[in-house]
C-alpha cells in the first residue's frame, strides 16, 4: 500500500455512513438510552463501592455514607453533561445536515 492512496475505513464504519439519512428511528434511539442507562446505574453503584473499599473501616459509617453520597452526586453530575453535550452535539449536526 502506497502512502498515497487513501485510508479506507473497516466496511461497517463505510456502511454506516452510506445509510446515514439523518434520521434515526425510535427504536434505535430508545436502545441506546437503555444501554448508557444500565452503564451508568452500573458506573454509580461501582464509584460507590471504590469508596467503600478505601474508606471502609476507617472512618465510621455515617461519614462514609456521606462520602459515598457526594462521590455519586459528583459522577451522576459528570454523566449528565457528557449526556447534554451528546445531545447539543448531535442537535447541532442535524442542522447541519438540513
């Protein structure tokens, strides 16, 4: 192969941008938001446990509680504006394509 000629992506990548209309139906939309919800439940409950696994023993139960309660808010916070900036990103996209 040349370094002249042009890379060509794995043929699914090509596949899905030819079908890209614009569009996604519900069904795709809905299976996502399933997946990343049950990723992040799963995230959440494993921060939590991190915490537990440091701090565990060492301080008492209500401190670690409420470390553990902060640290979740913290990651609950982040998800939701990785989820924002998803959206705003694919919004902005969609105008683009109009």
């Amino acid at each position: 192969m040349r370094l002249s000629q042009p890379f060509k992506p794995w043929p699914p990548y090509e596949r899905i941008r030819a079908d890209d209309g614009g569009g996604e139906n519900g069904a795709e939309i809905m299976r996502e938001i399933i997946i990343y919800g049950i990723v992040g439940i799963s995230s959440l409950i494993l921060l939590a446990y991190t915490v537990h696994m440091f701090v565990g023993g060492l301080v008492s139960k209500e401190v670690e509680q409420a470390i553990m309660a902060v640290v979740v808010l913290i990651g609950a916070l982040a998800m939701g504006l990785m989820a924002w900036d998803v959206v705003k990103r694919r919004r902005a996209a969609g105008e683009q394509r109009d």
